[in-house]
C-alpha cells in the first residue's frame, strides 16, 4: 500500500496511518528507513492493537534530506538508523523528537532552548560489539540483522574507529583459516581515547575447560602476535542466570592475555576502565560531555549517581571538596575506587538502597545523575526530588525514561536552567541529552 509519512519517532521510524475503515480512523502504522513528507509503497508486517508495522518496499517520492547510505551493510543491519539522511537533518529529527518527548510526556508548557552538539558523524565509536558464529556455514562475525535474531556478517563498520576496524579485518582473517575456537560467540573491541590501544573482552557460553582455554589462548597469542596494539583479552562465561564473569587468568598464562584494563585519557583526567566496566563510547565527544556535565560549579559536597569507573566523578572531587559516588556494577566500582581521590567516598550499592538508607542530615550542593536506559524511576527520582539539592544535571540516553522521571522532579520544584542535545550516537536513532535544573 502507499502511505504518506507524518513524522520520525523515537526508535528510527517513520509514522504513517492505515487507511480509515468502519471502525474509525486509520491506526499508526511504523516503516522504517522512511523520512517525513516521504510517499512510500510498505507492506504490513506486524498487526497489533494499536498499531501496525511494516515494511518498506520503495521511496515513491523521496525527501530532499535523503542520501545515498555510506554503509553497505545499512538497512539489513540492526545497528544503524538514519544512514538514509544527511547529519545535518539527523540533528533536527533528535531535536524534534526530545522536544516533543518532553512536551508529551513531562507535560511541560514549554521547553527552553535545546543547545546542539554534533559529532564527528563517523568513526566515532570506542567500543563495539558483535556476535561469532561457527555453527552454520563457516566463520561469520557480526550483528543482528534488522528486526531479527538471525547474524549478518559484517567485515567494517564505518561508525567504529579506524583501530576496531583493524582488529575486525584481523579476525576475520584468523575466522577464515579457521583459527577462531568455536566456544567464543561474541567479541567486544574497547579503544582508547587515542585510538592507540585496543583490549579485547571475549564471552564464552559456559566456564571454559582446559582444552577451550588452550584453543583460546593459542587465538589471542596470534592476534597479538598480528596487532601489538591488543594490550589485553579478558574471557568471560555465562552464568546459569544470564550474567556475566570473568575468568580468572592463571599466572602461566597472563603474558598471554595481557592487561584486563586500559588507560582512557580525557582532557581532565586518566581513567583504569576493565574490561566488563561502562565507559562512555564517543571517542570524540567524552570532553565535551564531562564539560557539560560538571563544568558549571563548585562547592561543598556533590553526589554522582550512576557513577561508573568515574568520568564525572573526578572532575566533581577537583571542584567540590567532597564528593559521593554511588555505583553497583562490580567491575565498574572496582575501576572508581582506584580511579578516585581521597576527597570521594565510594558507595557501592543501587540507588534504590542508597536513597534509602541515606542520612536525614545528608546535604549535598550538586547532584549529578547518568542513569541506564531505564532511567531513575518513580522511587528514586522522587527520593532524590525530596533531597532539594540545589543544582541537579541529568545525563540521559533515553528521552522517553528522562521525560517520566523530568516530571516527578518538576513536581518537587525544579525547573530547566539548560538544555543540551549531546550526539552520542550518530547515524543511530538513539539521543543523549544534558539538563541542569535548579530550584
């Protein structure tokens, strides 16, 4: 059927409208690789209550913003959403798309002015994960195809560094002659802030045996052997209940593996990341990010939450005489206490607990949080709501789970003194924003 595009939203596609029958109006209908204004042929994948999704067949009348994908895997792979259009327009879809967000769901009367950082559309990310399989026609790493589980191979990816593309090409290579054990399924390639090192972290399905760990190491040896700049592999196996762990490297073998950690540089500070711990994966963009997020005070007492291996934490301990960082991920709260100062205390619980059992005579100057996906929550955002610490910063990399949690604490008084779109995450659909409220 041919469909006229009303507009983006968040998740990369195109709202359109089914035709209208006896029982109403047309539902919405989601294509995607579309862009607003398009009239395009799609077919009807998916029928749901309230909605439809499809595929799209051709562009019958494409937008003016519509260009020629840079990436021969675009549109069969999973990874990238808006190859299709110019950077320029990517911005404004974001824009568009967090402004309304916030509109809709904070049900705010009006949101200031959303300040733009772009970034370098390319090459940009440090940290890039893809899948292994040898069950099936050979060797084939990559990701998910598009709405699928099933792999695509893929060789280069033109959004990761030049560095990570090396390695794929020296994997692939040693996939080829069959020198990859088949016991690794998936491969995780971190680069430094530089793009001069590399740490690999490789993920088994189970705690590897010796013989595994013999064929495994015999893998990492050559592709160091290859690329000296793989300063380490850490192995990793899944546990019954889905997490991950690390496998502990014998003394006889840790030449072999080499470092479980890299040194990221920052304009500000030098930062231990292992492997397993967050870090944020713009090599371009940390600076910027880091400047938004604490360049604007100093005092007292700050608290960051969702503190990770630290990027704001060490900024804040140069700012404010103390600081408290609170962070659950074992890997990660390993990594914040080396990384940190005397003048920060580590809290190595969820927020849940930590708001929980904070003291009533706690008083903070600043509070910074940086949360998952999920976003803070009704619990923790009404918590941290109640602590009246003047100046907050939101650090969010979902505009759906920041908008809730933006109503709550605009409930409890607050309001928006910034508003910054920082991209994180170009040619994908994904936004990062930074806000800084005060009371």
């Amino acid at each position: 059927m041919e469909v006229c595009i009303e507009k983006l939203i968040y998740g990369g596609d195109g709202l359109a409208r089914l035709p209208a029958d006896d029982r109403g109006p047309g539902k919405a209908m989601f294509v995607p690789f579309v862009l607003a204004g398009e009239q395009v042929e799609a077919t009807v994948k998916e029928q749901r209550p309230g909605f439809a999704r499809a595929a799209l067949d051709r562009v019958v009348t494409p937008s003016a913003c519509r260009v020629e994908p840079a990436c021969p895997y675009y549109a069969r792979c999973g990874g990238c959403h808006y190859q299709h259009t110019s950077y320029e327009h990517q911005l404004d879809i974001k824009k568009a798309i967090l402004r309304e967000t916030l509109l809709r769901t904070a049900k705010l009367e009006a949101v200031p002015e959303i300040q733009v950082h772009p970034s370098p559309p390319w090459n940009y990310r440090n940290r890039t994960r893809l899948r292994i399989d040898q069950a099936n026609a050979g060797f084939a790493m990559g990701y998910n195809r598009f709405a699928s589980r099933e792999i695509l191979p893929v060789e280069s990816c033109p959004i990761s560094s030049p560095l990570i593309n090396q390695a794929l090409a020296a994997v692939w290579e040693l996939g080829r002659g069959g020198r990859v054990p088949p016991a690794i399924v998936e491969s995780e390639f971190f680069a430094n802030g530089d793009d001069t090192e590399l740490l690999l972290a490789l993920t088994v399905p189970i705690k590897p045996p010796r013989k595994e760990i013999a064929a495994i190491a015999e893998f990492v040896s050559e592709l160091r052997a290859r690329m000296p700049v793989v300063i380490g592999v850490a192995v990793f196996w899944q546990r019954r209940d889905g997490t991950l762990e690390r496998w502990d490297v014998p003394d006889e073998l840790r030449d072999t593996f080499g470092a479980d950690h890299l040194r990221y540089a920052t304009s500000q500070a030098f930062y231990q990341v292992s492997a397993g711990s967050f870090f944020q994966t713009n090599r371009f963009l940390v600076d910027e990010l880091v400047d938004l997020a604490t360049g604007f005070s100093s005092g007292g007492y700050a608290l960051d939450c969702y503190a990770g291996t630290g990027l704001f934490t060490l900024p804040l301990s140069q700012r404010y005489k103390q600081v408290a960082a609170v962070e659950s991920a074992p890997f990660s709260v390993y990594d914040l206490k080396i990384n940190c100062p005397s003048n920060v205390a580590v809290y190595p619980v969820t927020m849940d607990k930590f708001v929980a059992h904070l003291p009533e005579e706690s008083r903070f100057d600043a509070l910074i949080v940086d949360p998952p996906r999920i976003g803070l929550g009704s619990k923790v955002a009404t918590a941290l709501g109640a602590m009246r610490v003047p100046s907050v910063t939101y650090v969010s990399c979902d505009p759906s789970t920041f908008a809730r949690d933006l109503k709550v604490l605009i409930e409890a008084g607050y309001r928006i003194d910034q508003a910054h779109l920082i991209d994180l995450f170009p040619q994908t659909f994904h936004i990062e924003s930074v806000f800084h409220l005060v009371l």
